[in-house]
C-alpha cells in the first residue's frame, strides 16, 4: 500500500552557504518534498537541522537516507515517522508560555510545565525538582531518583558548559526555576537534547518561575489582607 508518508530527519551539515540547498536537491531527487526546517544547532562550523520530508512511498526512506548522506559534510543522526499531528516547535512553545501565564494556582502552573514539555521536547520523563528537600515534586514517565536528579542538577552547574546552555549528558536538560526553589529536568533516549531546545526549556522555566512568584504573592495577599482604617 503507497500513500504520503512524513518523516522528520536530524542531520549534520556543514554551515555553508549552499549546503542546505545541496541536501533540498538530494531530497527532490527521490520525489520528496521538504515542508519544515528547524534549525537545533549551529557552531564550530557545523548546523544541526531536523527537515520534515513528505515522501510519496515509505519505501523510498532508504533511498532518501543514501541520498542525503551522500551529500559532502552532511551525516543523519536520526529519523523517525512524523506524529500524525506534527507539532510546530515554534508554535507549541508560544501555546505553552500562553498557558503557564494563565496558571491560576502553583498544581496547575507545574502541571502544565510538565505536561507540555513532556510534548514539546517528545521527552521519555519530566520532573520538577525541590532543590531544598530535595524530592520530586511533579513527574511524569519513567522519573529517575531525587538524589540522581540533585547529583545531575550539582554537577551541571559547575561544569563550564553551562555558560553555553549544553550542561550534562546529551540526553538530559535541565532548567532552573530560582524563586521557587524548583528545577525541571527531562530526559530521552537516542535523540539529544541540542541548543534550541535547551534554550527553550530555560525560557519556560523562566515564564514559570515569574508566574511562581506571581501566583505565591497573589495567594498571601488573599490570606493575609492589609486592614484599612
């Protein structure tokens, strides 16, 4: 049975000018047709991108895969079916800061954070961790301990990477909520975590923090109101 397939393919290309346009012609080649580009990392002369290929037969994966790789400079990390409702990074992030934004109360406000980054970053496991306890106080997936994830956590922010946003294994990322003495941490397995996406779990982690702090103050004022004369 033919019909239209999507496949989502990671590569490794030089970061020169035609070398995208290189690996588009290998694609058109083999009748497919990319319809999304999202570029995870640049750096040391090299660009990491995940292309979205529409191709007209699954059996031409193979083809396309040889093709691709035949290309000068350009290597395939990975490549995977594409969900059935493929998600625009870009977009499913605004819609998650949308509705960490809208938390009314600190459940949902870590509920959500962990729900949509288990989407956004197609993670196995995420956690939010207190780091005075320290315990995981929201998961979800397969969790590692609270001690491995404070061990992770330590370690990360004394190695020099982290100026970089590339702290620990490949295939953890981390990020602080420091008001509320949080951390959220999430994991996967043979797809790393590159720049863009670390990027963007720091800045929700910062959304959820200013709503932390939003929402902890909101509900002190309502307990303890100021008397008027």
């Amino acid at each position: 049975m033919t019909g239209v397939e999507t496949y989502v393919v990671r590569v490794w290309m030089p970061d020169r000018p035609g070398a995208l346009g290189q690996v588009a012609s290998r694609i058109g080649a083999v009748r497919g047709d990319v319809v999304g580009i999202d570029i995870l990392e640049r750096g040391a002369g090299r660009a990491i991108d995940e292309l979205v290929v529409q191709l007209p037969d699954a059996s031409l994966l193979p083809l396309l895969l040889a093709e691709i790789s035949d290309v000068d400079g350009v290597d395939v990390e990975d490549v995977r079916p594409a969900a059935e409702s493929l998600r625009d990074p870009r977009l499913a992030a605004l819609e998650t800061a949308a509705m960490l934004v809208g938390a009314t109360s600190v459940a949902e406000l870590l509920e959500v954070l962990v729900q949509h980054a288990m989407l956004d970053f197609s993670a196995e496991w995420v956690a939010i961790l207190d780091l005075d306890v320290p315990d995981v106080r929201m998961g979800i997936g397969p969790v590692p301990p609270a001690a491995w994830l404070e061990a992770f956590v330590e370690g990360s922010r004394s190695s020099a990477r982290v100026a970089a946003g590339e702290s620990g294994p490949d295939d953890v990322a981390w990020a602080p909520l420091p008001s509320a003495r949080l951390c959220l941490v999430l994991g996967r397995s043979g797809r790393p975590l590159r720049g863009r996406e670390r990027r963007q779990a720091a800045a929700l982690a910062r959304i959820a923090d200013t709503r932390w702090t939003e929402v902890v103050v909101r509900d002190s004022q309502n307990r303890h109101p100021s008397s008027t004369g």
